[in-house]
C-alpha cells in the first residue's frame, strides 16, 4: 500500500471523463487540486489525471480492475473520495420495437449495470476508509419523465434514480456510511443534444422540443453544467435527497 508523499488531496473518480459535461467536470476537479482517474472510451488530451481507456458495456472487469486499485491506495492520502457515475448513451432513438437489440443492450449496460458494478466496488473498496466517501451518479429529468423513442435511456435513468434510494437506505446504517445522490443535471449543450435534434420526428416524437431548446438558448454549457454540479456535491445536505434535480 503506498503512503501520502504530499499534503492529502480529494479523491474523484469519474467515468465518461473525456467529452462533454465529464471532460468539464474531470477539468474542474484537476485544477481544484483533486487526484482524479478518469474511466472513458478514449482519453482526454492534457488532462493532469490518471486516465482508463475502457469499455463500460463490458463493465464487469473495469469493476475488478478498480477495487484492486483503490485496494493499493491509502485512505490517509486523500481528505475524501468521490465516485461519479457519468457515461451514458442513447440508442437510436425510434419506438422500442424499431430498435435494434444491440443498442438497446448497450444503452442499459453503459447506463445502469456501469454504474451499480462501479457503486459496488467502490463502496465495498472503501467501506474502512476514515474519510467522507459520497457517489454521485449523473441522472436526467428523463428518468423521472417518459419519452416515446427513448425507452432504454429512461429507463437506465430511472433505475439509476432508484438504486440510488435503496444504496443510501443501506449505507444510512453503516458507520462512515457514504452518501449518495442521482442528480439530473439539466438540459446541456452537448454531443447527445445534437443526436436528439438530428433524430427522425417521425419516430422521435419530442424531437421539436429538442430543437426548440436551442433555438431558445436555453442549453447549458458543459461548464457551467459541470460547476453547478460540483457545486451539489459539496452542499452539506449532500445525500439527504438520494434523487435530485440541481435545478431545484
């Protein structure tokens, strides 16, 4: 196990690091002086981090593979430790029986079973860590509203939001049980606002709405999106609500 050469530093660990609201976020907490692993498809340039080019639809091992390193870590390095469960995607958006398996597959794996085998090992790695442990798991308005042509996605976030409520029922109980939050974060300006507008309105029947958004500047930057929501996490009531809207 190593031991702390420095002055002990925040701890955040996110996935989906390397575009969007996740860049940003992995961006912020970097300059914030944070250690911060970033868990993502492909690696984002200049980033002071430590980064896993990974596959979250085969979640499994990159599980494994973070409880063994959090394993090698010594919680007197860091003043607390964050999970962010960020990476999400949407399948071709079309009624679910339009949609071809493959996608819908990776919508839920990427989306839900992600995030619950990270929670799993990072609440299990650092059950004995003396410092605060909190998991912030990146929902949507969508999982708490249905969506025609959209059905995994909502429904990855709504399992989100739901396994949220039942973790933090279990960890309220523990000594230094972490605490955890689904936060849906708004409506943000990024890669998979362009494939909602980009959809079929025949099959897609919110697509104008989606249009609508932008014309209206009413899109978040993935800055701003990523500060507001570093922000919730550092609330003193963090935790208290497990589902959220940072809008509120």
């Amino acid at each position: 196990m190593t031991t702390p050469s420095h002055t002990p530093t925040p701890l955040t660990i996110l996935t989906g690091a390397s575009r969007g609201m996740g860049a940003a976020m992995a961006r912020q907490c970097a300059a914030a002086g944070h250690r911060v692993l970033g868990l993502s498809r492909q690696q984002q340039a200049g980033l002071a981090a430590e980064q896993w080019a990974v596959d979250l639809s085969d979640a499994q091992p990159v599980a494994e593979r973070l409880a063994q390193w959090l394993s090698q870590i010594d919680p007197a390095a860091h003043t607390e430790v964050t999970l962010i469960n960020n990476a999400g995607v949407i399948a071709e958006l079309a009624p679910l029986a339009d949609v071809p398996l493959v996608d819908t597959v990776r919508a839920l794996r990427v989306g839900l079973e992600a995030s619950m085998l990270l929670t799993t090992a990072f609440l299990a790695a650092t059950r004995h860590w003396p410092v605060p442990r909190k998991v912030l798991n990146i929902s949507s308005g969508l999982g708490r509203r249905a969506m025609a042509g959209s059905a995994s996605y909502c429904a990855a976030k709504a399992g989100m939001d739901h396994f949220s409520r039942c973790v933090a029922l279990e960890e309220a109980g523990l000594p230094n049980g972490a605490r955890i939050v689904s936060l849906a974060p708004g409506v943000i300006d990024t890669d998979m606002q362009v494939q909602l507008r980009g959809a079929s309105a025949s099959q897609f029947p919110d697509r104008e709405n989606f249009v609508q958004l932008q014309t209206q500047g009413r899109l978040s930057s993935p800055e701003d999106a990523a500060a507001r929501v570093l922000a919730w996490l550092q609330r003193p009531d963090f935790g208290q609500q497990p589902a959220a809207d940072v809008r509120d």
